[in-house]
C-alpha cells in the first residue's frame, strides 16, 4: 500500500500498480499543483506587450520566434520538436477509430469529460471563477470542446506539426496559460488547490477525455476493441505533450491511463464540494435546453455514461427504474448493432469517417449546433 497524504485531500491509501511505484507520488502531485505549463507562461507578457490574442496567437508566436524572441522560440522548438515515442501511424488509426464511432463520440465527450472534471475540487473552482455557471456559458464551453475534437481529427495528419489540428491545440494552450495566471492570481483561490490550470489539472484534464470515454463506452453498449482504445489513447498522448502536459503523467497504453483515471478518482471524488453539483446542473439543464431533450432522459444518458458513483457524487437526479431500465437497454442494442455493422462492413469505414467528420462539423456550426467563439483572457 502507498499512502497519499495531500492538502487537497483526506489521506489515502492505495495501491499502486508496478509502472507508476517511484513515479507517481504524493511530492510529485503537490509539485505539479503548483507548477505551471512554464513554456506558455513564458510567453504572456511577450504577447500582451504586442497585442496578440485570439485566434492569431499562433501566428503571433511564429512571428516573435522567426524574430528570435527567445521566450517564443523555446516555446516553438518544444511543440515542433517530434519525441521518439511518437507513432503517426497509431495516432491516424485512433482519429479513425474516434470519428468513425460519431455521435457517440460527441456524446460521451460532452457526458464524460466535463461532467468527470467537476469531481476535482481544483478544476472545480477555476470554471467557476471563469464564469462557467452563467446560463449563457455552456453553449461555448461544449462548442470549444467540440471544435478542439473537430480539428484534431479532421484528417489523419490533423495533429503533425503545422497542421490546424496541431494550431488549435497551440492556441487553447495558451488561452489556458492566460487564464491559468488570472485566475491563480486575482480569484479567490484556496491555497490547498495549487495554481489555477497546473500542470497536474492539465493531467485530469487528458485522463477524463480518455479513460473516462474508454469506460463511458463499456456502459453504453460500444465495444471499442484494445487496439482502438491504445490508439486513442496514444493520440491524447501527443496532444496532451502540446497542451503542456507533464512527462511524468504520460501514459504508454489504455490500461495504464484507466488506471491513473482510478487514482485520480480516489484523491478527487468529493473534494469539490457544492461546486461539482452546481457545475453538472448548470451543463445538463443548458444541454436539455440548447437540444429540447427532456431533462429526465439527459439525466438518464449521464447515468448510464459516467456512472452510478460519479452520478450521485455529482447529484444528478436518478431517474426512475422504470425509465432507466429501458433506456440502459436500448442504448446498449443501438450501440452494439452499430458496432456490429461497424466490424463487419470495413470497407464502409472510409465512408463513416467521412460522415464522422461532417455530424462534428454541423455540431459546432452556428446555425446548427453549439457555436464556438474566441474568448480573450481577462488579463
């Protein structure tokens, strides 16, 4: 047994699986929660000092690296500078496997990842310090979410260096820099929280975009076999090394990340107090509204996809049995028959990826789905 004693947190026992002992520790999780994505951070007041915001701040910083600025160019050398670990292949093969599996894959993220993030009491507080229970709020966080998935799996060559997949990510790296510097410094942080959007955040941040999806689809009904979830796994890998990620919380296959996921879950389930519960009302009435799907069945399909524990740790009302029974049913033949069809007619897997791609477009147009906009950091 490895005992994590942190601020953030009651002690807790737990048992760490062979790749993480001597790796993973408590000095590590509290180092981290107060250490930010440096190379980013670096380049704030380089940027406010020329005005660059929004969507040219990628641009921007090409510019101030061509010009040799030095917080620009080590900024631009560590995001073009491919590790050795990485495997374009494997990476094409998980955008494959994401956009061929649309809506699902929309739905989990919307139903996973952000519903996931609001068991941790640090996350927690900086989206509510940005202003994320405002009713208007909720449209733009998922259209964000969305248009980063949209642009990272647009192609199969949507995330090498230069690419708009590659460039989206860049410039929600540095929106989260600036935010991360904001809120650190002007909100009302408790102290036990580390810095706003650490490098530790930045690490549940991935898991409950992975793991969190890899477990939403056992319980949906969606068998992603262990290839698909590897690949998956090891294409949030490269995007959570340009997003800041830390090396040390990097994992190598689909087991290793559900397991990290189970770490993360046993120090942050509860710590986030009321402010878990208030966020995931704020998204799931905001959802049943912006859709017109009842609430009842969008608090059935949060049930089934993140589960019973995070659910009830979330207060998401439980449905009634009798509603939640056939719905766990018909969810489950409507994801199994299109994982059935998926496997046995690969040579319509092109053609899927294709309509993946389109139903994430519409999803993030203005006109049709949740829109995006460019947000500039209070700074």
């Amino acid at each position: 047994m490895t005992q994590f004693s942190l601020p953030s947190a009651q002690t807790t026992n737990v048992t760490l699986p062979d790749w993480m002992v001597g790796r993973i520790t408590p000095e590590l999780f509290d180092a981290a929660s107060n250490e930010p994505d440096r190379p980013a951070d670096d380049l704030l007041d380089l940027l406010k000092a020329h005005n660059i915001h929004g969507h040219d701040v990628v641009d921007g910083v090409e510019r101030l690296a061509a010009k040799g600025e030095p917080a620009a160019v080590a900024f631009m050398e560590q995001v073009t500078t491919v590790p050795d670990w990485v495997d374009w292949e494997l990476i094409a093969e998980g955008r494959r496997a994401w956009i061929a599996h649309m809506p699902f894959a929309a739905v989990a993220a919307i139903n996973t990842h952000l519903l996931a993030s609001y068991l941790s009491g640090r996350a927690s507080h900086t989206l509510i310090a940005t202003g994320r229970l405002r009713s208007d709020a909720w449209t733009r966080v998922v259209g964000e979410s969305l248009t980063l998935l949209r642009d990272m799996t647009a192609t199969d060559d949507a995330l090498r260096p230069g690419s708009q997949g590659w460039r989206t990510l860049l410039m929600v790296r540095i929106l989260h820099a600036r935010v991360g510097r904001w809120a650190s410094e002007r909100a009302e942080r408790p102290a036990q929280w580390g810095r706003a959007i650490s490098v530790l955040e930045l690490a549940f941040a991935r898991v409950f975009f992975t793991a969190a999806l890899f477990r939403a689809a056992d319980n949906l009904g969606l068998g992603l076999t262990t290839r698909e979830q590897d690949a998956i796994n090891h294409m949030w890998r490269w995007a959570d090394h340009l997003l800041g990620g830390h090396a040390a919380f990097a994992t190598e296959n689909a087991k290793q990340e559900q397991e990290l996921y189970d770490l993360v879950l046993q120090i942050e389930l509860g710590s986030a107090g009321d402010d878990g519960p208030a966020l995931a009302e704020a998204l799931l009435a905001a959802v049943s509204d912006h859709t017109r799907i009842p609430r009842t069945l969008i608090d059935c399909w949060a049930h089934m996809a993140v589960g019973p524990e995070i659910a009830g740790n979330l207060r998401i009302a439980q449905p009634a049995p009798a509603l939640m029974a056939p719905m766990r049913l018909a969810s489950k033949a409507v994801f199994t028959a299109a994982d059935v069809a998926y496997r046995l007619t690969p040579f319509l897997r092109p053609a899927r990826a294709r309509l993946g791609t389109h139903l994430l477009t519409r999803m993030v147009s203005p006109t049709w789905g949740f829109e995006f906009k460019t947000v500039r950091a209070r700074e």
